[in-house]
DNA sequence: CTCTCGATTAGCT
DNA sequence: GCTAATCGAGAGA
C-alpha cells in the first residue's frame, strides 16, 4: 500500500483559470485529488477526466449561456467545484476552471486510491476492489463528495489538487470521444476524454507508470 | 403544476 | 445485454 505520506505541492488558484479545457482536462491527469473528511484522509491519483465548455459545447451544463440555480457555479470564476446530481443518485465532481462567466470545467470520471484505502472499503463495501474508483459516480461514493460540496474552495482544505511530480508523457493519455452525450451532435464526437493509459479490453485507466500496490509510487 | 429525462451504476437475465 | 433506482432541473402548459 502506498505511503499516505507521498505529498505535494497544492495546486494554487493560477492551475484553476485557465481558458482552454482541453490543455486542463491533460494537465490534471496524474495529480493527487485529496479529500479531507472528519474520518480522515482519502486521496487518488486522477487518471481520466473529461472536458466541458467553450463557446458553444452542447454536452456543457453551461451551453448557450445557460445560467440556472444549477449551473450558476459553472459562471462562477475557477478554482470551486462544481458537483451536482445525475440520475437522482450520483454525484458528479467537477472543477470549475472558467475566467468567471463562461462555463469551463473539467469532469474528474476516475482516481487511483493513494491513501485511505480503508475508508474507501468502508464507503463502497460491496464494490470490487478493481474499479471501484473508476467512474464519476463510483468517485464521490468512494471520497465521500456530495452535493454539500457544490462550490467547494479547491484552494482550502476539503477538497484540492497536489502536484506530487508525476510526468505525463502523451503517448500515455488516450483521447476519446466523451461519455454519455450523443445528445450533444457534433460536439459528441469531439476526443474531449483523457485517459492515463488505457486497457485495450476494459477502456479502463491502468495508470501505466504506477505499481501502487507495492507502495513505490512516484 | 406536470412531465420528461439525465456528464450513471449495480444487479439480474 | 437490460433495466430499475431516484430526484431535481428544466421546459412547457
């Protein structure tokens, strides 16, 4: 089991206004999401994420300049989540990354547990241990994000971002077209999903330069 | 007010 | 492979 002990740098508030989603949607892959809750710890490495916005993606709650008491966060300037509900269930995290007034965000789909691995058991006992941080869903079960945490400060000390010195080099991110948005037309294809390595039989993330499992992560 | 359906998941056939 | 779960946003009457 990895050291909870690997820590990095926080990422400021400059990592989170930023103008393209697709360049940030990259940049995240292979940073430490952590997540502070009264039980303790939880942290993963992210290693799929989606991008969302830009002037006129149809698959962006934002679309069109659509402010609803909803998606009013995503016009908020970058640096919050935004978390909001799917399906009646699930909870989706996302980071807000917009200059304030346009909405850009970037759509965390999966982690690789780091630290916490206990609570994690805890939260999802009946999730097999492969994959059970893998889907945007299965995250916020897994790290305890709910709608309570729709405007978190990524800034603060709930919810933020470490750069633990992990180098992505593109050859390890596979892009392919986002999930469940074929409402969106034309912007449904676009390669807007970035996956850290890929298995060819799952469209799972392997997390190609990580043997976590014998605690000699990077 | 009513109706539809979703940036999904788990469990069953 | 199929579908129930579960609820609020968003649209339209």
């Amino acid at each position: 089991m990895p050291s909870p002990s690997i820590r990095g740098a926080k990422l400021p508030l400059s990592a989170y206004r930023r103008p393209n989603p697709v360049e940030r949607a990259r940049f995240f892959l292979g940073k430490q999401l952590v997540v502070r809750s009264p039980e303790g710890l939880c942290s993963g490495l992210i290693t799929e994420t989606e991008a969302y916005g830009g002037n006129e993606d149809l698959a962006c709650h934002g679309t069109g300049n659509r402010r609803t008491a909803r998606t009013q966060m995503l016009f908020e300037p970058g640096g919050r989540a935004y978390v909001y509900l799917c399906y009646g269930i699930h909870s989706m995290l996302n980071f807000v990354i917009g200059p304030g007034d346009i909405p850009l965000a970037i759509l965390i789909r999966a982690v690789h547990i780091t630290a916490g691995q206990d609570l994690v058991k805890k939260r999802r006992p009946r999730a097999p241990k492969k994959g059970w941080t893998s889907g945007p869903g299965r995250i916020c079960a897994a790290l305890a994000i709910t709608l309570a945490d729709n405007g978190c400060d990524l800034t603060g000390n709930r919810i933020w971002v470490e750069d633990i010195g992990i180098r992505i080099h593109s050859s390890e991110i596979t892009a392919t077209p986002r999930i469940g948005v074929d409402y969106a037309g034309e912007w449904a294809a676009k390669p807007w999903r970035f996956v850290w390595g890929i298995s060819k039989k799952t469209g799972n993330a392997i997390a190609p330069t990580l043997n976590c499992d014998r605690g000699d992560a990077p």
